[in-house]
C-alpha cells in the first residue's frame, strides 16, 4: 500500500448533507402519492376492485418469477470467451466429437507396400485422412522385396470396409486384407506370444492351439508317421526345418509325423513362419508332458473316482479296459469293426491329436477314457465307459469338463458321433443345457452343441479335490 492510499484511508469521512435533503424529498412524495392512492381507492367509486385487480397482478407477477428462476436454475452455464484457468478440470466433450469417440469400431488390417521410403507414411496418411486411428503396426519384410504392414485400427463406426480398402490402394497399398477386430487383439505381439509359448510349455496339446491362435484364421492338421495300419503316411515326411509354400506351411511334428497348416485367404509371411517354428522348437526340446493335476469325485453310491489327464503311458491299461467292455460298448464308441479298437488307442492317447481325461477307480483301475480330439476346424468329443460303470453319472461328468476345456480353447462348437441307440451319449449331449444340432447320415447320428461364452463346469455338489479330501480323513 502507498502513503497517499494510506493517508487517506486514515482520514474521517465527511457527512455529505446533500444526500439526506435528497433522501428526505423522495420520503415526501412517496408519503404523497400513498395518500393520493388512499383516497382514490376508499373515496373513488371502484375502489374495491381497483384494490383486488392491483392483489391479483402481484401474485401472477411473484408467480412468473419464481417459474423463471426454476427454469435458468438448471440450465447450463453460458459459454464464456475469457480465458480459463489453467488449474480447473477440463469440461467435458460434447457434440459431434464425443459422438464420433463412442461410435468406432476395430478393424485388423494386413496390406503390401513397396519397400521403399515414404510407401508407410502414405499409407498412414491416407488413414489419417479418413478419421482412422492406428493402434498398433507390425511389419513382415518379404524376400521378394516389398514389406507386409499389419495394422489394428479404430475407425468411425460408418467407414466401411471398401471405403478403407480404396484409400489405402490410393495410397499405394496392394493386396489388401481387413477384418473385423475385438478387444482380444488390442494385446501386444510380444505378450501374447509368450503367453502361447508357456501354454505350450505346461501342456503338449496346447501346440496346435497356440499355432490357430498366433496365425489367426487357419486349419491345422497332424498327421501321424504312420497309419492305423502301420504302413507310412503319406504328407508326414517334412523337413526338420520345416517349409512355407503361400499359404501352406509344413512343420515337422517333434512327436512323429508332421504338423500342416493351411491358410487360403491369406499367404504365410516369412515372419509369421519363424514365430511357427520357434514354437515347435520349443515343444521338441521340452519333449512329452502332461499336466498331473487330479480329481477325486465321490459317486452317488459311495464309490470315489479320479479324474486325470491320459496319455501314452495309459495305453496298456486303456487295452484292459477294452477287453473289459462288451462288443455293443466298443461298436457304439469305435462305429466299426471290433477287432480295430485298441489301433486306435496310439492316435486317441496322443496329446498332439486332443486331450483325454481318464477315470480310475480307488485300486487305480481304469475305467472310462473321454476325448476332446482337434478336427481341423472342428472339435469332436467321445466317451467310452466300461459296461459295469454305466449310468453311474461319469459320461457325463467327464463330458461337461471336455466341454470346458473346450470353451477354454476358444471352441465354437463340439459334435459327438453316435447311433440312436446309444441313449447315455444322447441323454448327457442334452444334459449340457446347450443348443444342439442333430444329423442323421446313414444311420449315424451327429450332435452338435454350439459353445457359448460360459464355461460348462461339473454339476456335482459332491466334488472334492484330493487335498479336501484328505483333509476330511484327518481325526480332530
């Protein structure tokens, strides 16, 4: 504060006698002009009237203002053109912006350019140009020259497919493939691979789920070093290294025979075919593995089974097994000549061909086998229960968590083949709760169960793992 401010906000304020003469004029009129109302109002011929109509303009007045405070009350603040502060949150969007922002969609998109400088950035320009936003890029160079980009877009929800597919063959692009996308991709090349490789590192089944998943849309086949047979398989000899032809690649299977997977709509890039190997050089060098994980469930009647992953070391007792089971048991599980039943056991043990869960009794006998078997697209499911343990309730515990396993590989659906006659396989088909199919093809019958996105667990109020288990036998 200076001293002139200060000097005279120490100063006393004079009395300004002007202001009170003013004041006390303007009480004189209004005292006059209430008399002369007074008198108009009592003395005048509608004095009365004047006097109610003057009421009902104040209430209509005092009416309208408190609806006219109410209504601006609530609505927004104007727009100001000052500038905001800095430290105050931002507004909100609003508008044709945050409409557009709600309104997108995912598309993945794989495109051949020339490689050479400024082919990407035209690319990127064209997309930018249509309102695209560009999420992720991976590029798979070509040995023939030119370069694969990969691209995971958010685009507006009304850009079609063939508008983006024309501006990026404007803008150089050839070759051009788009799909439609989901939140599943939005993770990154480098985690999801190794998520794959350690899938596969726990369990050798996982190998032709983790190729579907890294290559995308393909059809995976194995095929065994020999036939049912015994003779050699024709297609099963590839190279250690491996081959890549467009749109077919061929890996050698470390467990015998060879791994083909076919991709028409979309040819193999030499990237693509490296990431393959590695995860088929990895299963080799881990060799044969199966999760041990177990279950101990307690039937209706008291007699307790184990619920376990089989494979090749299960072969001798799933042999003893079939010399269990009656001719009508094997006929209706193999749908062919009894005498082949046990050629088949070598493909169904083997972890490269599905997954199989095995039921022993308490002795460690076993007694029922269900297999989840990978079909290149399709996915079958098969049950084949010893008779003396027949409609006890395993076919269909052992069903519902085959079809688990199928829904937890990303399965849209699962078909048993059968016969009419075989009613425990129909009966826990419908036991699913899910939407079925039926196909009869000369005689067969083929059930189809269409997968949805919740996994099918056991039903058994009575199940126990085998640590609870034991837990319950300890005396306290």
């Amino acid at each position: 504060m200076t001293d002139r401010s200060l000097a005279s906000a120490q100063r006393p304020h004079r009395h300004h006698w002007r202001r009170d003469l003013v004041e006390l004029a303007a009480l004189f009129c209004a005292v006059a002009v209430a008399d002369a109302i007074a008198n108009l109002v009592v003395h005048g011929p509608r004095g009365p009237i004047l006097l109610v109509a003057s009421a009902i303009a104040l209430l209509v007045t005092a009416a309208f203002h408190t609806w006219w405070a109410r209504r601006h009350s609530h609505a927004p603040p104007p727009q100001s053109t000052a500038p905001s502060d800095p430290t105050s949150p931002p507004a909100a969007a609003s508008g044709p912006t945050a409409t557009a922002t709600a309104t997108t969609s995912l598309w993945r998109m794989r495109t051949t350019v020339r490689d050479e400088p400024g082919s990407l950035a035209a690319v990127c320009t064209a997309l930018a140009r249509s309102g695209v936003d560009i999420l992720t890029l991976q590029t798979h160079p070509l040995p023939e020259g030119g370069t694969v980009d990969e691209f995971l877009l958010r685009a507006p929800q009304q850009l079609a497919s063939a508008d983006l597919t024309r501006a990026i063959s404007g803008a150089g692009g050839h070759s051009t493939w788009i799909e439609r996308a989901d939140a599943h991709d939005l993770v990154d090349t480098p985690t999801r691979v190794l998520g794959l490789a350690t899938r596969t590192a726990l369990d050798a089944a996982e190998l032709p789920l983790a190729l579907r998943q890294l290559l995308g849309r393909c059809t995976i086949h194995s095929i065994p070093a020999t036939t049912l047979s015994g003779r050699p398989n024709l297609g099963a000899d590839a190279p250690v290294e491996g081959v890549l032809e467009a749109t077919v690649m061929r890996l050698c299977d470390p467990s015998g025979g060879a791994i083909t997977v076919e991709r028409p709509y979309l040819p193999f890039t030499p990237t693509e075919f490296a990431r393959a190997r590695a995860l088929v050089e990895l299963d080799a060098r881990l060799g044969p593995r199966v999760p041990r994980s177990q279950d101990v469930l307690t039937l209706p009647e008291g007699n307790e089974i184990t619920v376990r992953r089989a494979d090749g070391s299960d072969q001798a007792a799933a042999r003893a097994m079939h010399d269990r089971c009656s001719e009508r048991t094997l006929g209706l599980r193999y749908h062919g000549p009894v005498v082949d039943a046990d050629r088949y056991l070598g493909h169904l043990l083997s972890p490269r061909f599905g997954r199989t869960l095995a039921a022993t009794t308490a002795s460690g006998k076993l007694v029922a086998l269900g297999h989840l078997l990978w079909d290149g697209d399709e996915t079958e499911v098969a049950l084949l229960i010893e008779d003396d343990w027949q409609r006890r309730g395993i076919g269909s515990e052992l069903l519902r968590r085959l079809i688990a396993m199928a829904v937890e590989a990303g399965c849209d659906s699962v078909y048993a083949v059968t016969q009419a006659a075989n009613t425990g396989m129909v009966a826990a088909m419908r036991g699913l709760g899910l939407p079925l199919d039926y196909q009869i093809e000369e005689g067969t019958l083929v059930i189809t169960a269409r997968l949805d996105a919740t996994p099918v667990s056991s039903r058994l109020p009575y199940e126990l793992g085998r640590d609870q288990q034991a837990a319950a036998r300890r005396p306290h």
